[in-house]
C-alpha cells in the first residue's frame, strides 16, 4: 500500500479554517446547530418525555430530541402510525420518482469511508457532454422527470462550468434538476441555478467536528465549516429547495440526526420560502475497503430516525435511498419517504447502452430495481406514482 | 334538494355556469379520488397544480381529468408575483384554458398565501385575459383590492392548507360574503362535510376541498358526503336559515303589535 501522508495528523490542515477562494457568509446558523448537538444527551430523555412529543400539534425541537432518543425506540409502531398520518395530511398518495446521474468519479478528497477517495484504486470516468446527454435521453426514456446530477469533488476534472452545461442538457429533458455536487460559493450556485438546477443536496456526513477530522484527510471538503454553510449559500444564490443528510453511523447516529434536523428547521426559520428536505443514508460497504459497514444504525433505528424528521418537519421532503433493501424502502413510502430513486447506478455512464467508459460506483446499492418495479412497487401500496412535483420558474 | 335545482341555482365565473359548487382541490391526486368527486360529488372543476402535469409523459394528472371538467390551473411553487404569471402562462401553453387559480406563497411551513403579491399577480393575469381566483388570507380590505385588480371570486382560506381543521376564520370570510360582491369560494381547510355545509349556509358561493376526501377511509363515499352536504347547506342558506338557528329567540308574532298607529 503507498504512503499516504495526511494519516500523519501532523501533515493534515486546519480542518475549520477556510481556504482562499472559500466564501465566507454572515451566518451563525453552524453555531447554533453544534450548540445543539453538544447539548444533546439522547439517554437524558424519559418515556414522558416521548410521550409528550407525540401528543404535541407542533413539535419543538426539544419533542425531536425525545423521539430520537432510545426512549422512543418501545414507541415506534405509534410513532410510524402518527407519520403515516402525517405524510397523508402533507403529501397525500404521492410519492415522486428520481434517479441519480453520476457524471463523474475523480475526486481529490480523502474520505477515509468513501468509494470515491483519491486514494481509493477505482477506475475513473467522466463523461463528456455527449456523454452526458446520452445518458439523460435514456435515464428520459423511462419516463422519469426528475434527475439529480452528482460528481466527485474534483474543480480540475469536473468544474463548475462542466456541471453547468450538463444541468443546461438536463433541462432539455426534465422537469426538475438537482445537484449533490461539492459545496460552491454563492455566485456559483446562483450560475448553476440560471443554468437549471433548483435543488442542492449536501450530505455533511457527520456534525460531529472531531470525528469529521477524523474522516475527511485531504482536499476541499476537509474543511468542516464550508460544508455546513452550503445549504445557506445555495439558497442565497437562488435556489428553490436544500437537502440535508449525516450518514448515519459515521458518528453517534442520533446526535448526528439531531443536528441534521436542527440544520433543516434553523434555515427554514430564516428562509421561510426555501423547499427542506432530508435523505437518510447509512454506511454501506464500499469496494476495496471490508472494514467499513453499517455499525450501529440497524434498520430499527434508521426508521426512527426517518420518523423523527417527518414528525418533527412534517412539509419536509424526505428520500429514501437504494443503499436500503426493497422490502424496507416500499414500507417508508407513504409512511415518512416522499421520493424514491429507481433505474439507480451509481457508476458512472450505467444507464445508456453505448457508453464504453464506464467507471466505478461510489457503494453498493441494496434496490437495483428498474423504474417500472419501482413505479409497479408504489402503486402496489395503493400510492400515486408522480414524476413531476415541482417547476423551475 | 330539488327544489334547490329547479331554481336555477347556478355558479358563474369566467362567462362559464355551473350547476355544481363544489370543487375538486389538486393538493392529493388519485384517479380515485378524481372519479368520486366527479361521479359521486358532481364536481364540475378540478383544480390542476400546474408542476405536476407532466404533457405527453408517465403519470400526467392531465390524463386523470375526465374532458367533461373545467380545468381550474393552479399555480402552486410561486413565491412572488412574477413567478405566478409565468406558470399561469404556462398552463395556458399547456391548454389548460383561461381560468387560473393564483396561489403564492413564502412559506413552506404553514403555506399561507402572500396576500400582496396576489394582488399584483391579479391585475397582471387579468390584464391578459385570464379569469383569476385568487387565494388569499381572509382580509376585507385585500379582498377589495382583489375586486378592484380584476379577479373573477376570491377564495378565502378556511384554515391553513391541508389541516381539516375547518372555518378558523369564519368571521372573517362573513365579512366578505356580506361586503363583496363576487362569489366567495372557501378554499382550504375543510376537513369534513359538516363544515362544507357550515359555509354554504354561511352564503359563500362554493367549497373546495381535496384532503378531508383524499384521507378518507372510503373515498367515493366520503366525496359523495361532501357533494350532499354542500347542496344542504345551499339550500339553507336560499331558504335563509330560520329563527332558532339564525340569531335565537324570536317570538312567532310581533312584540310591538299591541301599538296603535
């Protein structure tokens, strides 16, 4: 194995200090989130507790902090009835299709976790634009309208004006373009939402600093603070809706859960207009690494934490993602999930036949099923299938 | 209930009249739902969220809406009034017709409507021909200005979208019933037939309502629910609600009948 010099904590950076080019915004929301998770003693929390925040009409962020604490673990069945109902009162039967389109695999972060890393021996691909648009008019074929464009964190390989043309191409076939791209500078969000993208999913991994240290050795996303303040920026730069997710396992699930909610409902308080929504991710094993699988978080707690976030933010999106197995993502439908992917490859140039290049995924996904089983599999529920769920105006 | 039809009892908007005034909300589609409400309630339109219509492609709502209904667009993900022009624009392209039901809203929390963008919107869609029904937060004074912009009703909200939680504002839509001379159309929040019954009798022109059937264990029964309590509380209100439930005690002759002239 080659040395790899940042394993040395004397060789890495400040890992909360910005780098040159790195927008700071005038923001205390990250301050006010990580307050909230160091104050956060899930076992402080009692049965009454519980009880209290599933009795509330509105809930506090001290109820969400109860129902993700293992108080609430003996009330599951009521807290996914009372999500169900809530889901219904909010969203109704439907339940909108997606899929991911990975444009490219070069990274320059060193993720210890991550498929992706720069470290990691993958076979690297990006497509170029007619690359791009190939695999879009098939990803159009099966009727989705709804795509999410995803790259590694590389400027150098695939910069923001490579991601800009390629959601200029998106626009050409769907009705809705988001992005779960390395976190830019409000100017550059405001580019690529000109360019036709409406939606900025950042995944912060863990909220927990130390451990982000741990994790993140190298490169852009090292940076914690830049990370967290992505979602801030994108809707300055005029984006319509945020995503936000940890990946559950990383760090202590439910401290990580809990800021992850906080994030969401502190920057919905001061952008009232903005779309929130939340994805639920989980440590899957990535190729080359057997070390790395899903600790902690079984699909007991996964669940929880899903319903906390409808319970808590009940307007909020929430997607369930192809890490999780097809029996356990067809139940969260129409109970918390409002958006599935299907027809899911997360390699890169996967979905049209005549792409040659083809490069690693990022992990394993456990749902590999078609946009008809899928779509077949939601109506099975006695759910509405739905394609399109927003504009871009 | 006849008698409430042999009277001609019609709802117009736009140069179009309608026998039926009840309204099929878009919030929660099902083909399901769609049908009831059409077969079962005697809805005659169908309020269409424009960003869910998906021309010519998979699981177009379009394609759920029997030709026979008027098609009522709403412009739902508009955050200001230039937003609400262009998607009302758009569901024109889209040959949705004329009418438009203008909704803009900044907040995603409670999805309560911006009151003065809807007026701006309103005069520039009406400008363009467009037969506007603005939803607003009961308010006499933007009512007025809504009146007055060229809007063809106004649609006051019962209660925050979604909630079921019925005629939280009362008072306040009775104001514009009294004071405004277009058709009241309460919009948003009536959860359950009762309360549909409730501002019919109130005088407001129509209901629309979407999640209180949407959510029902037996949708096609609970819309037919729906339709019979609006057409009871029509016909209370044109029979004009009696003594008891009007304003309480009255007595059958005259208190002041004893005076000589």
């Amino acid at each position: 194995m080659k040395h790899i010099r940042e394993l040395d904590p004397r060789n890495r950076i400040d890992h909360m200090a910005y780098l040159p080019d790195m927008e700071v915004i005038d923001s205390d929301v990250m301050e006010q989130v990580l307050a909230a998770q160091q104050a956060y003693t899930p076992e402080a929390f009692s049965t009454a507790d519980v009880r209290e925040a599933l009795a509330a009409g509105t809930r506090t962020p001290r109820h969400f902090a109860a129902l993700l604490s293992p108080a609430a673990d003996p009330m599951l069945e009521e807290m996914a009835r009372l999500a169900t109902a809530e889901t219904q009162r909010w969203f109704g039967n439907a339940v909108t299709l997606f899929t991911p389109l990975y444009i490219s695999n070069y990274c320059e972060n060193y993720c210890v976790y991550c498929g992706f890393n720069r470290h990691n021996r993958i076979h690297r691909a990006k497509l170029d634009p007619a690359g791009i648009d190939r695999e879009m008019r098939a990803i159009a074929a099966t009727g989705l309208q709804d795509i999410l464009i995803l790259t590694g964190e590389s400027r150098s390989s695939s910069s923001v004006e490579y991601i800009g043309e390629a959601c200029r191409l998106a626009r050409k076939y769907f009705r809705a373009v988001g992005l779960e791209v390395y976190p830019l500078n409000t100017e550059e969000y405001a580019y690529l939402h000109q360019c036709g993208a409406d939606y900025v999913t950042v995944f912060q991994e863990t909220y927990d600093s130390d451990r982000y240290e741990q994790l993140h050795l190298a490169g852009h996303k090292r940076i914690f603070p830049y990370r967290v303040n992505a979602q801030e920026r994108a809707l300055r730069g005029g984006m319509r809706g945020v995503g936000f997710a940890a990946l559950l396992g990383l760090s202590d699930f439910r401290k990580d859960a809990l800021a992850t909610g906080m994030h969401a409902w502190l920057l919905q308080k001061k952008y009232p207009h903005a779309e929130i929504a939340f994805s639920c991710p989980r440590l899957r094993p990535i190729i080359n690494d057997d070390t790395i699988n899903p600790k902690d978080v079984h699909e007991r707690q996964l669940l929880q934490v899903i319903l906390a976030y409808r319970l808590f933010m009940p307007f909020a999106g929430i997607t369930i993602s192809t890490r999780e197995r097809a029996g356990f993502r067809d139940h969260v439908i129409g109970m918390a999930a409002t958006k599935i992917s299907a027809g899911v490859d997360v390699g890169i140039g996967g979905h049209s036949d005549e792409s040659s290049d083809r490069g690693d995924g990022q992990f394993e996904i456990s749902d590999g099923r078609s946009v008809p089983e899928v779509r077949a599999a939601v109506l099975a529920r006695g759910l509405q299938p739905v394609m399109s769920d927003t504009i871009y105006v | 209930m006849e008698a409430v039809m042999e009277c001609n009892d019609t709802l117009t908007l736009g140069g179009k009249t309608f026998s039926s005034r009840f309204i099929l909300g878009s919030g929660k589609y099902s083909l399901d739902l769609i049908r009831a409400a059409v077969d079962r309630a005697g809805a005659q339109i169908v309020t269409l969220a424009v960003r869910r219509a998906n021309p010519g492609g998979a699981d177009d709502i379009l394609d759920y809406i029997p030709k026979e209904v008027t098609l009522l667009p709403n412009t739902s993900g508009a955050r200001n009034a230039d937003e609400a022009v262009r998607i009302a624009r758009l569901a024109r392209e889209m040959g949705c017709g004329d009418f438009v039901k203008l909704e803009i809203m900044r907040d995603t929390r409670y999805l309560l409507p911006d009151n003065a963008e809807t007026i701006r919107a309103t005069e520039r869609l009406s400008h363009e021909g467009f037969v506007v029904l603005p939803y607003m937060y009961p308010d006499l004074y933007v009512a007025r200005d809504l009146v007055e912009a060229g809007a063809a009703a106004i649609m006051p909200l019962g209660a925050p979208i979604g909630s079921n939680r019925g005629l939280s504002t009362r008072d306040f839509i009775q104001i514009l019933v009294n004071e405004i001379k277009l058709p009241i159309i309460v919009d948003a929040g009536i959860g359950r037939p009762s309360q549909a019954c409730e501002a019919m009798e109130m005088g407001v022109a129509a209901v629309m309502a979407n999640t209180g059937i949407a959510t029902a264990g037996d949708v096609p029964l609970m819309a037919e629910a729906f339709g019979l309590a609006i057409r009871a509380g029509r016909a209370a209100y044109l029979a004009r609600l009696g003594r008891v439930l009007s304003c309480g005690g009255e007595a059958s002759d005259p208190l002041t009948g004893f005076v000589r002239s």
